[in-house]
C-alpha cells in the first residue's frame, strides 16, 4: 500500500487515491498520529562527537582502479563518513528486474577497509533509460504540455502508479541486501525533493480524489473554491482540470485552486518519500536513521508533511550570485541561508545535517564566483554552532565533464589535489577534533540566552498563497522572512521554528511574519499566549484571509483586531520608482512594497507613522499591552529592515530582557557550552567576548569570511 501523510490535513486516515486498474490506495494522516510514535532521533548520534564531517563519493562515475585511492585519501583527509548511489539506478537494475550490486558491494568494502562509514541512497531520482523508454508514462509533464524525458534527473511523476511500483522494488532490494550491514549509518530518501507541479494524467486522477477526499461533495468544493465567479463550478470530481497558472496572464486561476494543487503536490511528494522510509524499516537495522535532503530554500516541498523520516536533512549553498550585504558579500553568501535552515530544519524533529554544504564554485547559478578564502570553514563552523550532527559535501572530486563539470569538489581536475574549500573542509575536520576534546556533557544553556529565546511561527501554506497572491512584483515571502529572522538573531536569540499546534508557552518571544491565513482558533491561542506573559510580533498582512484563502465578511482583518488593538484600514502598495516615508522613535525609514495604514484603539501605542501619501500622519506599527504579555503589529515593510530591526529589538528591551548588538551578517550561536561567531559583513567585528574566555578556533577581533569559537 502507497501511503500519502499530509502534516496538516485535518483528514485521518482517509483513503484519497485509488487507482481504476490495481486499486493503489493513497491515504493521509493528521500531524499528531504521524508524529507521537516517533522516537527522539538524537539516539542516533553520541553528542560528544557534536557534528560528524563526511563527503559524496560516486564510485559508478571513476574508473574501478581509482577506488582505492581515493576512498584511502579521503580518509586520511579526517572525513568520518561517505555517500553512495544517488543517481545510479541504471548500474543497480541496467535491465529491467535484473539487479547488480557487485560494484556497490566493492565500493562498500572499501570504505569499510578504509574505516569509512557510509549513507546509502535510494536512486529514485534517476530511473534508467529502459523504463522511460518502455513506460514513457514514469515521466511528469510540465505545465506546457511537455513530457520530460531521459537524460536529466527529478524528471518523473511521483503519483505515476508505475513509477512507485518500481520503486518500491529498487527500495526493497537495497534494503534487502544493505538494511543489516553494520558500516551503515543512514539512507538518504531520494535528492532534494521539490515538489514540482505535474500536469500528467496520472496526477489529474489523483488530485481528482484527492480532493473527493478532502471535500466529500462537489457542492462543498464548489464552494470553497467559489464556483459561483465566471462559472468556474464543476458537476462531479472527474471533470476538475489541474490548474495550470501558465494559461493565463491578467486573468488568474481561482486562489483556492491553485492553494489545494499545492497542498496536493506536497502531499504527493512526501507520500513518495513515507513509502520508501516505511519499505526500508522493514529491512534495516534500527540504528540506521532515515532521512532525505530537502532544499534550504524550498518554494513548493513542505518538509513536516515528510513525517515518516526520522529527521531531516538539507542541501546549502549560499553563494549564488547574489550581494546581499555589497562590497565582498557576493563571495560569502546569503546571509540568512544556513542560520535560518539550522532552525527551521532542527525544529522538525530536534536533529539536523547539511547533506550537501557548497565546496567552492558552482556552476548552476546565473553569475558562479569564486568564494572568498575562509568562507567555507566558516560556514562549516556556523552548521556546528546552530545545532547539525553532521555535515556532508557534495563532493569529493571535480567532474570531469557532463552538467556539473565547473562544480568543484575537495580535490580538482587530478583527483588528488585539494581545492581551496577542500583545505577549508580539512581545517574544520581538525576543529573538530580540538572541540571534541573541550567538550563538556554537563553544559547548560547560559539564562541570558533562555530569556530571549524565541519561536518563529511559519507555514508553507501561507508561502503558497502569498506567492500566489503577491499584489506587487516586489513581494516576496522568502524576503519578508529573512528581515525578521536576521532582527531576531541581531538580539543573540536563539531560534525555534514553530507550527500551530507546538506549545507557545516555550518561548518568551513569538514571530509571525506575513501569516495571513488564520482562523480563530489561532487567533485565540495568540491571545492566551500573550495574556500569560508571551510577547507577540506580527507582521504585515497577517490576518487578511481564512485557511482556504477567503477575505472574511467582516471590515479588513477582523479576527486579529481585537488582539493587535488597532483596525486595519487598508493596505497601500507603491509603484517601482516610488518610495515612501515612515518616522519611528525620531528615525527615518523608507518603503514601498507593503503598508497596512492602522487606526489604534484606546491602550495601543503607536510605533511608526506614515510621513506621507494621502493618509499622512497615521499608524504603520502599534503595540500594546494585554495580560501579563505583549502584541506588537508591524504594517509596513521597510526597504532595507532596519525599521523592523529597531522595532523587534525593542519588544525584547521593554520585557526588560538583556540582548546583544549585532551588525548585518554576523551572528553567534551557542552549542553544547561552545559560542560561534560568524561575519558575512565587510568590515571587521569586535566581538563581546568575556575576559577569561578560551578562544578554541579563529580571532577576535572578527575580520570578513572568518569565525571564532570560544568557551
């Protein structure tokens, strides 16, 4: 049986798939039935080893005398770990029901020789030429029409029946054969899931009872997804079309659509990614951990509705030809990318790993620069201090030609010569046996840093409908996510990242940004929160819609105004050469994305106002006091953060809560009784470390691409 487990259907164990021909069910689970049983995932890993260092080897890519030598020098390069068969479906099964594992196992043996462990793979990215060229249906089509085909990789349809039979099968023989070797530490689930959106016949079938599901009538749906506006109402389920946004350009697809396509879309991939997890746990020891590697940056996947992993993992690579920060940044990075992944991802389950951390240069953005020297070590040095078990490094040598040949790896061209990142790599290999030594089990996280602990509430289903739903070009959800979270780490706080139905009493310090999608269950649970002594931040936009994507019929925002202490009048966009002007606490801001224009109710603060436009001199952020606790609503997106930065930190300063001071792009993480400073900025930092601190890695004061790690 294929099982779908959507994180957040409130449907239980409801059949939503059946296929006409085999009868192949498809069923979801509510969060909490998936998640209780689940053991706590550090059982895996001794937290005196703090974070393991490992790196890809792709055997079935080098000649067979070549295996030898570099599995050897990758172990006396200090790498704990490797990573085999991602991509090599066509060498497991070269014809289809006959498998071949001969080179695997030598590979294996080697690397056990060698003192290496290894993660396994399952190969489902890449089928072999003879399936598509048999069973063409295996491949999903794309929202032009096109069907892809073989040649490249994360090109076949996840709801395709076929397709998961043959999984299934490539899955049980791996397991079958690699589920008691004891130099196994983990299986990695498929690579980087995205959730593409597929327009194929077998999806059309799928989303149809999916939604037969979910809604039970057609009359219901009808309704949810407003039927009654341009006739769009169906009479049954068979006749419902998948919703191709590709269509129509002025005119747009129904909201409510094109919310539940993503909602199924994610389902269909984490059901892909459960059923191979529950395949293998038939066969494999019960101390090799199963885990996939999502994006660190993922549109379309929902990471929590992969609920039958025992955590998860993410790829990272920040440079990407971006300058976030000017001057040098360009080389660094993205600031927010691994601080935001470490707390996201470590939030699922309580363990993380990078699967894939950058080595150097890449070759898939649009612009690929050279790193500048220390960035590597530094961003090895910021996955340990947010928290990672392990990181691992796609990979060990430099191809020599096909689509990533100008991706480098720890050595080069040659095979033996280390890259820049690869010495970088080397280097953190042996901070790690330096911290393993000052390790001590009995540290407590200091109280300074508990009291400003904080819970960042997120939800890839208001990503999906305000992506959909942008009202200006210069929206963007990932955007308003990184200001607040870089306000959040300025104050040293360490980071949660929170759904729903997690305990909010945890944390002192709540965020929501942008959660426009609500009902009143949470907006009651917001307000208890706060009445007990929580301090609540929200965002612009929060508020404006129901969980289907439905304005309520009631004034603008509605459900929140009791809670926030101001009506929300209107909201007010700017067009691309305009900028606006806002005063906050005697300084000057500019905007020109978003602007919730506020009237405040008796008791709310006002914390910023408009300086111009037609409504001049009302409230673009207010708070106030209810209970025991605090809710501050910030309506306005600044330009470049620095009014959101001012406001948070004050919420933490009125709670009289001590916090430090950090520049743009330099954070500091505390773990297991270690600080990490990092800097992407292009200045150097003087950091407040305390006299009599032992600084075990790097210096202070901070330059650029560098870190420092103290006790």
């Amino acid at each position: 049986m294929i099982t779908f487990n959507s994180l957040l259907s409130k449907l239980t164990l409801v059949a939503l798939v059946v296929f006409t021909c085999h009868s192949t069910q498809i069923v979801a689970q509510n969060k909490k039935a998936a998640t209780t049983e689940k053991k706590d995932p550090q059982r895996f890993f001794d937290k005196a080893d703090l974070m393991q260092i490992g790196v890809y080897y792709y055997p079935e890519q080098w000649p067979r005398e070549q295996w030898d030598r570099d599995l050897k020098n990758i172990k006396k390069l200090g790498f704990e770990f490797t990573h085999f068969a991602e991509f090599a479906w066509t060498y497991m099964e070269p014809e289809e029901g006959k498998y071949d594992f001969k080179w695997l196992d030598e590979a294996m043996a080697i690397a056990e020789k060698e003192g290496l462990k290894v993660i396994l793979c399952t190969p489902t990215p890449t089928p072999p030429a003879w399936m598509g060229d048999k069973y063409p249906e295996i491949y999903l089509v794309d929202s032009k029409g096109n069907r892809r085909q073989h040649g490249n990789r994360a090109n076949i349809s996840v709801t395709n029946e076929k397709y998961r039979e043959f999984t299934a099968k490539i899955v049980t023989e791996l397991g079958k054969r690699y589920g008691k070797n004891k130099n196994v530490i983990g299986w990695q689930i498929d690579n980087e899931p995205l959730s593409t959106e597929d327009f194929s016949p077998s999806a059309r079938t799928a989303f149809q009872i999916w939604l037969k599901a979910k809604y039970g009538t057609i009359e219901k749906l009808n309704t949810e997804w407003v039927g009654s506006f341009w006739s769009t109402r169906y009479s049954n389920f068979e006749q419902i079309v998948l919703p191709n946004t590709e269509v129509y350009f002025e005119d747009k697809l129904s909201p409510h659509t094109i919310l539940d396509f993503k909602r199924f879309t994610a389902d269909a991939q984490a059901s892909f990614l459960n059923d191979q997890a529950e395949t293998l746990r038939k066969y494999t020891d019960p101390k090799q951990w199963i885990t996939t590697n999502f994006t660190n940056v993922t549109y379309d996947s929902d990471p929590r509705r992969a609920n039958k992993m025992d955590f998860i993992t993410y790829t990272m690579y920040p440079v990407s030809g971006q300058n976030n920060l000017g001057g040098d940044n360009f080389r660094m990075g993205h600031p927010s990318k691994i601080h935001e992944a470490n707390d996201y991802y470590r939030s699922i389950n309580g363990v993380t790993g990078i699967m894939e951390l950058q080595p150097g240069q890449v070759n898939w953005a649009g612009i690929n620069p050279q790193l500048q020297p220390g960035t590597v070590h530094m961003w090895l040095s910021q996955a340990f201090g947010g928290g990672c078990a392990f990181t691992c490094t796609y990979r060990y040598r430099h191809p020599l030609g096909s689509s990533e040949m100008y991706h480098e790896g720890i050595v080069g061209n040659d095979g033996v010569t280390l890259s820049t990142g690869g010495k970088e790599f080397v280097q953190s290999i042996q901070d790690m046996k330096l911290l393993r030594k000052e390790y001590d089990p009995k540290a407590v996280l200091p109280q300074k840093i508990a009291n400003r602990k904080t819970g960042f509430l997120w939800s890839h289903e208001n990503l999906w409908d305000l992506e959909n739903h942008k009202q200006t070009k210069h929206w963007s959800t990932w955007k308003h996510r990184n200001t607040y979270s870089s306000a959040i780490k300025s104050t040293g706080a360490p980071v949660d990242f929170l759904t729903e139905e997690d305990n909010f009493d945890d944390y002192p310090f709540i965020v929501a940004s942008a959660y426009q999608l609500i009902d009143q269950k949470l907006v009651d649970k917001w307000t208890k929160y706060v009445e007990n002594g929580g301090n609540l931040i929200l965002s612009c936009r929060t508020g404006q819609k129901d969980k289907n994507g439905h304005f309520f019929e009631a004034n603008w925002s509605a459900p929140i105004v009791p809670l926030i202490g101001a009506d929300v009048d209107f909201f007010d966009v700017l067009v691309t050469d305009m900028k606006g002007n806002i005063k906050s606490a005697n300084n000057n801001f500019q905007w020109n994305t978003w602007a919730d224009v506020l009237s405040p109710r008796k008791g709310t603060e006002v914390l910023a106002t408009y300086e111009d436009q037609f409504y001049k001199g009302k409230a673009a952020a207010v708070t106030r006091k209810l209970g025991k606790g605090t809710v501050t609503y910030i309506g306005v997106e600044s330009i470049d953060g620095n009014l959101e930065r001012q406001i948070v930190r004050s919420v933490y300063e009125r709670a009289n809560v001590a916090i430090e001071n950090l520049p743009s792009g330099v954070f500091v993480e505390w773990r297991d009784g270690f600080y990490v400073g990092v800097n992407y900025s292009n200045d150097a930092v003087e950091l407040e470390i305390p006299k009599g601190s032992k600084i075990l890695v790097g210096k202070n004061p901070l330059q650029p691409a560098q870190a420092v790690i103290w006790k």
